[in-house]
C-alpha cells in the first residue's frame, strides 16, 4: 500500500465569506508529496457527523465528530482557543511573578484550499476575532504575518468587518511597544526559514501566550533534516500543544475507497491523554454515514505510522488495498473549490 503526503499545503487556503456554494469536496492537497506517488484530489461528499467507537478502542472518553463545514471547523477551532488561553489570561499575577512560569504556547491548524492573502486573512479574522476574553473584556491580541503583502491585506480585510481590538505586525520588524501592549500573539502561516524570528518574538512575548496557527509547513518536515531546520528550531516548535487539527485521508481498494479522518480537538484546554483519535468509515449497512474509531494516540503519528494502521485495518478486512492517500479538502466544500483528478 502507498501513501500520498497531502498534509503539506500551506494552510492558509479557505475562502470564508457567505454566501456559501453548494460542497465540492472536501481536503486540499498539499505544497509537497511523496516523490514515489502522484498527487490525488478527491471530491467526496461532505464528512458525516456521527461517530461510533469500535472495539478496536479500547477508551470510552467521548470522541470529537470531524467538521462537516466551514463553519464547524471554524466553531471548534474558536472553541479550543479560546479555552486553552483562558487560564493564562486571566491570571492576577503580575507579569514579573509570572516569568517564573512557562509561558503558554498553542497551535491550532485548519486545513484549507486557498493561500492567496485575502483568504488566509479572512480566516484569521473568523478564527480569532472575538474569540479570546480577558476578565470579561476582548482580549489585545495581535496578529502577527509572514510577510509585507499579507500585513497589509489583513489590515484591509480587518478594517472592512469593523474590527478594531486587533493588532497587527510583520514578523520580523515588531516594534517593543507593540509586543508589550498585546495579551497573547499569534503567529500567523510563518515559514519554516522564518522559525527563529517568531522564537526571538516569543521570547520577546513571555511570559504571555502566543499561538501558532497554520504554520506553513507539513508535520512531516518537522521529523526530517531539513536546510536551516535544526534541533534549536525543531525543539521550539515541539513545545506548542496542538489544540485543534485534522486531516482528511482516504484508503484506496482495487474496487472500493474509504474515508476517515485524523483528529485532534482538546476540549477545555486539558492536555494529555489519547488525544489524537484516527477515524474510518463504517462498513456495517446499518451504520451507513458513521466513523468509527480505529485508534487513540497520545502523541501525533507520522505518515508512515499512520500508513501501517491503515494497512493493517484493510489487509485484515480485504486482500486487494492498493493504497491509502491523505486528502486535505474538508473545508473545500464551503469555499467552491474543485477538486482535480
């Protein structure tokens, strides 16, 4: 069985302005595949919301449905945010006291199918926008971009919904007075050669939270040897909880394909555990439209693990699997992108 890498796009693809067209698809595919496989767009149906836990899992704690919409994905990614940083900004503690604790660091990652500025701004703004409180006001968050082009059209795209308690910076040229006026930082789509200047602004930043969201690199470079990537970098960007993620997948028979998802979704801001829930279709007529639960990870596996439980799953269930390809177009039936084949 092969796999098809499409966790690599950068995630700053959605379209998020209604009215929304009728679903497409679902996952975008990715900057970067694997060089022994061609890359696959798929156009299934949206994502059912039922969830059944098989036999195969082994917990009972309540698993997190996979978003059938733009707007679920958004609700939940909001959600897991803005409980995570609850805690860190609404201590009384004054900030001098407060460096003695580590400082708050989360990611969250919603896949999408369009990276042009307007989009990834438009997101941002429906993902962070009023989100956050602090003791019962709007929290100052300021957003912080990945280049000139895409501070500008987010200031544009801010000031056009009326939006006002954000503020905004280019990564890199931040000024002191800007850093010490937010509550928490997000760090929005960076590159990965731009990892050291969101540290230095991190660091600049604690002890008050900062956010990584969509980052614009895939997981997998994250565990490889990568140019100007070293084990400084790598151990900084590992020391981000993953609040929300997911991944559209598909395995592919000689006859038959299936759908599942890789889901990530902390509730209540609590960390730990068997967070990381890998998910399929039913094959049970009865159950038509349910996902059961294949396994619970507590930390994010790599393509290749997740490679082999697929494998497994389907070489115990049907001899002809050909392969299991990662689709990323979840989201892609709200924006009226098209998949291609």
């Amino acid at each position: 069985m092969a796999l098809n890498n499409l966790l690599n796009l950068p995630p700053s693809k959605i379209s998020l302005k209604p009215p929304l067209p009728p679903p497409p698809a679902l996952f975008a595919p990715p900057r970067q595949s694997l060089p022994r496989l061609s890359v696959l767009r798929a156009k299934p149906p949206p994502l059912p919301r039922r969830v059944h836990s098989s036999a195969s899992s082994t917990s009972d704690a309540a698993v997190p449905s996979p978003p059938s919409s733009r707007e679920e994905a958004v609700s939940q990614a909001r959600a897991c945010l803005a409980a995570a940083l609850q805690k860190p900004l609404s201590s009384s503690v004054p900030l001098k006291k407060l460096k003695r604790q580590r400082q708050a660091r989360l990611r969250a990652e919603i896949p999408v199918v369009d990276d042009s500025p307007g989009s990834l701004a438009r997101l941002a703004f429906d993902v962070f926008a009023g989100a956050v409180s602090r003791k019962g006001a709007p929290a100052k968050l300021l957003l912080v971009w990945p280049s000139a082009e895409a501070l500008d059209v987010a200031l544009q795209e801010f000031k056009s919904q009326g939006d006002s308690p954000t503020a905004h910076a280019q990564l890199g040229s931040v000024a002191p007075d800007v850093l010490g006026a937010c509550d928490a930082a997000v760090f929005v789509a960076p590159a990965l050669a731009q990892v050291e200047k969101v540290k230095a602004a991190a660091a600049e930043l604690d002890p008050r939270p900062v956010v990584l969201f969509n980052p614009a690199w895939s997981f997998d470079e994250e565990e490889q040897d990568v140019a100007g990537f070293g084990a400084a970098a790598r151990g900084f960007v590992a020391s981000f909880n993953v609040v929300y993620s997911f991944t559209g997948l598909e395995v592919r028979g000689l006859l038959s394909k299936k759908r599942g998802v890789l889901l990530r979704c902390v509730d209540g801001g609590r960390f730990g555990g068997e967070s990381w829930v890998l998910m399929v279709e039913s094959d049970a007529p009865a159950k038509e439209g349910e996902f059961r639960v294949v396994s619970r990870l507590k930390r994010r596996p790599t393509i290749g693990e997740v490679e082999t439980m697929l494998y497994n799953l389907m070489a115990a269930n049907s001899p002809v699997t050909k392969s299991a390809r990662f689709l990323r177009e979840m989201v892609s039936n709200v924006t009226g992108g098209k998949g291609k084949q």
